[in-house]
C-alpha cells in the first residue's frame, strides 16, 4: 500500500511539472511574438530634415576676448540753460557739487550794515546787488558791483567788478596809497582805468575739476590784467612785465630769459610787490602758468600768513 502512495504522489508530482513546462513554454512563445521597441538610432534619421549651414564670410572680422572692442557710446546732449543762471553755471565742472548756500535775513542784513560803514567816504563807486547764496558754498551775504575806486583819482573798473566790501576796501587803498605813485614816477601821469579779468565767480582754483574753492566764490578776489594811463597808453600784465628782450644789457633774469627793463615792467613789479602790503595772496606771472597774464588779489585766510609770488 505504501509503494501503491507512493506512485501515486509522483505522479502527481510528474503531472504538476509538465504543467509548469507547459505554461512557462507558452508564455516564452508569447513573449517571442510580442514586437520589441526598435532601438534608438545613434544619427539622425534619413526622415529629419537637413539644413544646409551657412557658409562663412571671409570679409567678417571674427572677434574674440581679445580682439573685440567696446563700442563708443555717445552720450545724448543735454538740454542748453539760460546764460548766467545758477542751472548753468551749476554744469561748471570746477564747481563744488554740494547743496547751495542760503543766508538768512540776520546775515544780510548784518553783512549790509558792515559794508556801508566800511565803505563810506573812502572815494569808491558802487551799487548794491542782491545776495549771491550757491550753488554748493559759493556766495555773498552782500555784494556790491563795482564800477569805480579811488579817492584822489577815481579810477574806473571796467567790467564792473562784483565782490564783497572787504576786498573792495583794500582795493581803494592799494590804487591810493600805492598804484598812482608809482604811475607817476615810471610814466609822469596818473592811472585812470584798471581791467577786472575776474571778479566773483563760483568755481574751484584755477577753474580745476577737483581741489579747494577759489577766493572768487566767495567775493573775495579780483584779478587785474591791465592798468590804462591818461594818455590811453595801456599797460597788460601779460607784455610788460617781462621787460625787453635785450642779449646786450643784463639787468633782470626772468624764467631763463635775459631782458632789459622797461618803465611798464618797473612799474608792474613794484604794483605786484605794493600788493602784497596790502592783499593777503598776491599771485603774478612768475606764480605759475595760471596767472601769466594778470595779478591775483585776495584777503583768504582771514589774513593769517601772506602769499606773495
């Protein structure tokens, strides 16, 4: 009975494994039929549409890191502003770029107050003028345009010169006390006109980008290029005082040049030296090559030490 079992369990056994064969055959014959996914070609499939590249240019410059170059930008013009407003004198590049100055009405009124004691009776023409308050720290609480000074001899100042009283002040009394004695010793007549080459104007030294706001934005100083004589005989800062050329006669030696002196540059060098007794900066043509043509006249620095080239 137990052989008979055990036939009998194998073949059950046999049975279920045909039937395993059986199955895994079939789904191995399904699985062959069924249509695998082609591969992905590796080029570009003949149904692709080509495209022709373009075809380089032998007359274009191919530009590099190296060989290229930034364009210019032109910059749009900007937009023209009244002649002697604040907007235009503001695009002055020696300006200071700061907030504009306003005086108040104590200040004016205390600067007037200043000016017509200081200037009363002292031989001098003048108008008042209306406060000058920026750009940036330029300015004067109150200016006066100046057409004239001189006590003994008025002297005309031509274009009227607008600076503050102080300074209009020591000009009067380096014209008096100086200016006309020399005229008449070096030319036997007096002084009748001087030329103002710059009065008050908003700017940094020397009209530079960068560096210290000149004397003139404040009023404070008056350039002079030239005094003209009763006879109409003018003498220029720039011709006179150098003297004559002269390869024979050595009297003076300026900048390298050997030069005779002449009445003009005898009366120009004592004018310039007479200044600095009166002015606390005094800058001529041997200064630098900003003033070669005239004489700088200031009261900076409240007059602590005295510049005089």
């Amino acid at each position: 009975m137990t052989h008979s079992l055990n036939r009998h369990g194998l073949s059950i056994v046999a049975g279920c494994v045909s039937l395993a064969m059986l199955w895994c055959g079939t789904t191995l014959v399904a699985a062959q039929n069924y249509p695998l996914p082609k591969p992905k070609p590796s080029v570009i499939s003949k149904a692709t549409p080509q495209y022709p590249l373009p075809k380089p240019n032998p007359r274009r410059r191919i530009q590099t890191e190296e060989t290229e170059k930034p364009r210019l930008r032109v910059p749009a013009p900007k937009p023209r502003k009244p002649k002697g407003s604040r907007a235009a004198e503001a695009d002055d590049p020696g300006q200071p770029d700061v907030p504009a100055r306003a005086w108040s009405t104590v200040e004016i009124a205390a600067a007037r107050t200043e000016c017509r004691a200081l200037l009363k009776g002292i031989g001098i023409t003048y108008t008042e003028a209306d406060p000058i308050g920026g750009p940036g720290e330029c300015g004067i609480a109150a200016p006066i345009k100046v057409t004239a000074i001189g006590k003994r001899r008025s002297v005309s100042v031509s274009p009227a010169a607008t600076i503050n009283c102080k300074l209009a002040a020591a000009a009067v009394r380096w014209m008096d006390t100086k200016i006309q004695a020399l005229a008449t010793k070096e030319f036997s007549e007096p002084v009748v006109q001087i030329q103002n080459a710059a009065s008050y104007a908003c700017r940094r030294r020397n009209n530079q980008k960068t560096g210290k706001l000149s004397e003139h934005a404040l009023g404070n100083a008056l350039d002079v290029a030239s005094f003209t004589l009763a006879s109409g005989k003018v003498v220029t800062v720039l011709k006179g005082w150098r003297g004559q050329k002269d390869d024979t006669l050595v009297e003076e030696v300026v900048s390298k040049v050997i030069t005779r002196a002449t009445p003009e540059s005898r009366f120009l060098r004592q004018a310039h030296a007479a200044a600095c007794e009166v002015f606390s900066t005094i800058l001529g043509p041997e200064a630098d090559q900003y003033h070669v043509n005239h004489f700088h006249l200031d009261l900076g620095r409240g007059g602590r030490y005295l510049v005089c080239r």
